[in-house]
C-alpha cells in the first residue's frame, strides 16, 4: 500500500502495520503535502510501537508462561521453573505444551516415579494458594474417576472403554487443563466394587429405618455362557408414599432345581436381615412352598403366610397365549416363511412393493420377523403381516420362485391361514394390552389386576357363541386355558385386597365381578371368604398399631381435675356411667374399616393416584393406611420392562457376561441403584424394540 507525505514516497509494510516514520518524526506524518487531492488522502494511525507489535495470545499455554516483548530475541518463561524458550510466533505453542506436560513443578502433573507429589509453589503463589491448588485437582480427579465409574455402570460399558483411542481423544479435548489421568480397566473393576460397597451399606441402614413390609419378586436371568443367576427384586412404599423398587441380590445358582432356588432366596434374605416380607411374587411353585415354611419360622409373614405366594401373571398370560400358538403352529409357519421370503433379498422386497402399490394398500408398517420364544413378538408380526394379505396373493401368482421355494417347505399361506390369524390377533390384542397394564415396573399395578384378569375372560366368553367360526373356535380353545390357570377356586385372595383398598371401588364393586363369573352358589362363597381375609388383616394391623402406640385398649386418659371439689359418691357415680357410655358407643358405633367402606370420597379424575389419595386420607384411616402401605406394593408381574414376555429369563450384556460371579452382581446392583427412580417405567415402546425389529 503506497501514499504521499510531502515530496517524498514512503512505503507502509502491510504485515506490520507500522510506517517507517512513526517512531522518529511523528509531526511529519501528520502534515499533507500541498500538492496532494485531500479527497484520495489516506490517514497514519498514530499508535505505540508496542501496540502495533502485539498480538493477542488465545492459546491456554500462556496462562503458564511469561513473554517477553524483545523483537530481536522473542522468549517465553516457564511460571513454574523458570526454564526459558524461543518462542517466535504465539501461534507456535507446542513446544510450550510439551514442556508442561514434562515439568515437574506444573501442580497438575503426577510424577508416577515419586510416591508423594512434592512441588514448589509458583513464583507469584504463595503457599496457601498452593495447598488449595493442590486440593482442588485432588478433588476434581476424584470426582471425575467416580464419574467414569457410574457411566460405565449406567450405560453397560465394557471397561476396555476407556482405553480406547477415541475415548482418550475425547477426554484430550474436554479437559486439557486438568489433565486427567485415566484409570485402566482393572482399577475400573475395583472402583466399581468400592461404589457397590458404599451403596448396600446405605440401602441396608435404610431398610433397617423402613416401617413398612417388603414385596419380593424371584426371576432368573441367564447369560451367554448359559449361567443361571437368580435375581431378587425388593418393591416397598416409603413413608412419603413413592413406590420403590431395588435388586437386593444377583447370585449364581448352580442348577435350576426348586430347592436350590428357594435356599438362594433365603441366604439373600439372611444377608440382608429381611424378615418382614409381605408377599412374594415367582412362578415356581415348589421353591415358594420351602421358603414359606422358612418365614414363618422367623414369624414374620402376615396371616401365617397363608397368601405368601402371588403367581406371575405374565407367566399365567404366556402359558395360554404359548398353548394357542402352539395350536396354530402350521398356519403361523407358512406366514412366517412368506415373510422370510421377500425379506431375503432387496430384488424380492422390490417385487412385493410393486405388489403393495398395485393393490393400493396404505399401511406405514413394514413387515417384521418375530423372536419364537417371545409371544408379543409373534403378535406384531401377524398383526403387520395380515395387513399386508392382499399383496401376498399377488405375488403367489406373478412370482413362480416364491410359490416353488415355499411349497418345498410347508407352502403358501392359504385362506384359512388368514382367516385362524385374524381370530387370533382379535384375542391376543387384549392379552397384549393386559401385560403392558399390569407389567409396571414404578406404578401401582395390582389395584387394576381383579378388573383386567376377570375382564379378559369376559372378552373371551362373549366369542364362544359368535356367529364367526374362527371366533367361536378360537374362543372355545382359550376358555379351556383359561381356566385352566386363572380358576377362581384357587385364586389368591389377597389380589382382592388392593382393589378394595382402591377407594373408587371398594368391597361391593368386588361382591359385584365375584357374582358376574360365578354361579350363586360359588359367588356367595367366594364374597364371605374375601371379607372374612379383609376382616382378619384389618384385626392383625390394628393389633399391631396399638400395641405399637403403647396404648392396646385405644382409650384416651381422662382429665377428672375438673371433679376435684365434688364428693366422693358423685365422682363414683359419674365414672359409672362414663363406663356404660363408652360400653353402647363401642357396641353401636362403626369401626374405621366400617367407615371406609360405606363412606363416599366422590368421583375420581382421570388423574387419580391411588398413593397420593392414600398419602391425604392416612391421618383418617390410619390402620387402613398401613395395610394399604404394604398391600399397594404387591408387584402381580416378575417381568422387567426391558424382558417383557421373554420365557427362558432374560439375557444380559455379552461384556458384562464374562466377568466373575461376584463382579456380575456387583454391575447388576450398582446399575439398579444408580438408576433408580420413582417415575413410572411405559413399557410400549420398550416392547416395540424388544419383540421385533422392522424391516
């Protein structure tokens, strides 16, 4: 860039930014020459050399290092040890990096060759400011390392993970001031271990706080290797009425016998000193019946744990759902075979598409295969598949390959395949819907068990004198299962018991589905059987509550102060009657559980939270209260959300699989109680991933 100053031409570096004359005659600069058009003029910015010559420093190295301003000798200055560098340009910072990642007195670095960190404090710090510096990157290193640990527990993490190279890359970026140092893989393992520690320890002291009974669940998980472990699930109500739920043991069992099963759930209960265990929830039989035998021992159950035992009911829906499948296995074979068929190949999928648009079918869903040994998987196949009838017919005529691959298997499905398949998925739609209502994981889901179970046999009944063949057919074969495993006669009471607890239905909506799937004579038995249970489990807490109170007569001290200056004989005659009127009022007035059932607490929204309702209304109905407490808890369903229906256990993380016994619990555990929360877990779009996986 040129300009004129006077007679003379003088050239203004651009790179630099300074005119040569700046330094040694400022007043010249600033004259224009006569000759010169005032309005091409350019100005000279009058700034200081040291000004025009610095340059922002935006790399974090120079918060660690002194610069110096000679032009002809440009050198940085270690804070820490003084050691001296050329520095030319303030864009060139890696030798500076180098430097601190080597210095001895930088306070973030650990020299792994020292025992002890041993540094001298920064020329410009003086000792506190040191120890505090020194405090601090202990802190954060810590709290980064427990950081690591629980994501990697959360989010089922191999420990390799850390190692890496684009986990270390990561951390590079996030934290290059800090410097912090990764743990390897094994010291992982340990720190997990530590944290597990910590976590039982609080969660034992407290359960031991906990004032109200423990609903257990018995479920086995299996891994790749084809272990069996048993997991035990505690779910309870605290005493601000938030339902909680927490795996308080993961151990290995070395075989799948009833006994051993049930003598694995008693050493867990023994570890944890757990003797006030309310219901328990399993589908095996045998080992429930060695473990009932066991609590009552310690006299711990409720009503000599005669209704212990609460059957899974996602394992009761699975055996009839299984029995049904199993009928129509051919019809469901061919389907699945002509849907493997035009998913094996893009050209083949093309072909059926062209089919779907000719015959102008509007269905989003694509085809789906399903998981065999999971029910609601094969339900969404069917359901996809069916809609989809149409272009299967189509392609069995334009496409000679399809129907010679399938006719060597089982063959094409047929009419009567589709019309058994739309029977089907007309039941098993409900079946579906029952397990995603009563599989909750975080949400009270018994109070709803009576209306669901005896609702879908409703559905059922209502079919077996339909004027469709299918319908009825199918209708006579689920009837049979379904009283198989849901007979009345052995029904477990105590599942009455929440929904009379459910303040919008009480004990006559209960009286009113007893006489709807009974016959008079078995209705009025099963009625006086539920109140008499109801009756007895009000008179064994409100035993209990007042002898828990100090106070087993429930009498109030009477102040008789105000009879200190009447006579003797008024004052005997006076508690004679007070004594008499207590006797008619106890003879004639109601009892709280009287009052509850025969009051009116209005209609319910569709928000209604049973726990929230029970949480206002304890201070009434205390005894009720406590029941409710521990009844409320009960979980009708073994299943975790993330197995649902699954029949052979549910299958954890292949890396976490190949660890040691004792880690695997340690992971399983930590994971829970890590991630616990009192929000309810909606299990359709976890089913949705689980059962099947679109095309």
């Amino acid at each position: 860039m040129m300009s004129r100053t006077g007679d003379n031409d003088k050239t203004i570096d651009s790179t630099s930014g300074a005119h040569p004359d700046v330094a040694s005659n400022e007043e010249n600069a600033s004259i224009p020459s006569s000759e010169e058009n005032t309005a091409t003029k350019l100005p000279i910015l009058k700034l200081p050399t040291s000004e025009l010559r610095k340059r922002k420093s935006k790399s974090w190295v120079w918060e660690h290092f002194d610069k110096n301003n000679d032009v002809s000798d440009p050198r940085a200055t270690c804070k820490y040890c003084t050691m001296s560098f050329t520095c030319p340009s303030s864009t060139d910072t890696s030798r500076l990096s180098n430097h601190l990642s080597r210095c001895k007195k930088y306070p973030y670095n650990v020299d792994k060759g020292q025992s002890t960190l041993d540094f001298t404090p920064a020329p410009k710090l003086d000792a506190d400011s040191c120890v505090d510096l020194l405090t601090d990157w202990k802190s954060d290193q810590e709290e980064c390392r427990n950081g690591l640990v629980r994501m990697t527990i959360i989010n089922e993490l191999g420990f390799v993970f850390v190692e890496h190279e684009g986990f270390r890359g990561f951390r590079r970026v996030m934290q290059p001031r800090l410097r912090f140092i990764l743990p390897s893989r094994r010291t992982i393992g340990r720190d997990c271990y530590v944290i597990y520690k910590e976590e039982i320890s609080e969660l034992k002291k407290n359960f031991k706080k906990l004032s109200s009974k423990i609903c257990l669940t018995t479920n086995t998980w299996t891994s790749v290797q084809n272990l069996s472990y048993l997991c035990l699930i505690a779910h309870f109500i605290d005493d601000d009425w938030k339902m909680h739920k927490r795996i308080i043991a993961f151990c290995p069992i070395s075989d799948r016998s009833e006994e051993v099963i049930g003598m694995a759930v008693e050493r867990c209960l023994l570890d944890w000193r757990i003797n006030r265990v309310f219901s328990v929830t399993s589908s095996n039989d045998v080992a429930l019946q060695y473990l009932k035998k066991r609590l009552n021992s310690w006299k711990g159950t409720v009503l000599g744990g005669e209704y212990l035992h609460i059957r899974c009911v996602a394992h009761i829906l699975n055996l009839i759902v299984k029995d049904s499948l199993s009928e129509l296995h051919g019809s469901i074979a061919r389907i699945r075979n002509a849907i493997k068929y035009v998913r094996s190949s893009p050209s083949r999928l093309q072909k059926f598409n062209k089919c779907v648009e000719k015959e102008k079918i509007d269905f989003k869903r694509h085809l789906c295969l399903d998981v065999e040994t999971r029910w609601n998987s094969t339900y969404l196949m069917l359901k996809a598949a069916i809609k989809f009838q149409k272009a299967f017919d189509l392609l069995e005529k334009t496409d000679n390959k399809y129907t010679m691959e399938l006719t060597m298997k089982s063959g094409t499905p047929t009419t009567d395949d589709w019309g058994y398949t739309g029977s089907l998925l007309y039941f098993l739609k409900f079946f579906y819907n029952v397990t995603l209502r009563l599989s909750g994981s975080l949400h009270i889901t018994n109070n709803e068990y009576v209306t669901e179970i005896f609702g879908l046999g409703y559905r059922i009944d209502s079919k077996i004198d339909s004027n469709d063949a299918n319908l009825r057919v199918m209708a006579v074969k689920m009837k049979k299962k379904f009283e198989k495993y849901l007979d009345v006669d052995n029904f477990n009471i105590l599942l009455f018991i929440p929904l009379i607890l459910d303040p919008r239905y009480k004990l006559k909506f209960v009286n009113f589905i007893i006489e709807k799937i009974c016959d008079a004579t078995r209705a009025t038995k099963l009625k006086d059987k539920v109140k008499s249970v109801l009756d007895s489990l009000f008179q064994s807490y409100d035993t209990f509550r007042a002898s828990f109170s100090g106070n087993s007569s429930g009498d109030e001290e009477i102040d008789y102060s105000f009879l200190s200056n009447v006579h003797d004989v008024a004052l005997d005659a006076y508690l004679f009657f007070k004594k008499q009127q207590d006797s008619d009022n106890g003879r004639y007035s109601k009892s709280e559980l009287d009052k509850y059932l025969d009051g009116y607490h209005g209609k319910a929204s569709s928000s209604f939270n049973i726990l929230d309702w029970w949480k206002i209304n304890a201070p009434t109905y205390p005894t009720l209260a406590l029941i409710a407490r521990d009844v409320l808890a009960i979980p009708v369903s073994t299943v975790a959300p993330e197995s649902d229906f699954i029949t052979g256990g549910r299958e954890f993380d292949s890396s976490w699989s190949a660890s040691t016994p004792r880690l695997v619990e340690t992971l399983v555990c930590v994971q829970n109680w890590l991630r616990c929360s009192s929000q309810p877990i909606h299990l359709e779009n976890i089913l949705e991933q689980t059962g099947s996986q679109p095309t």
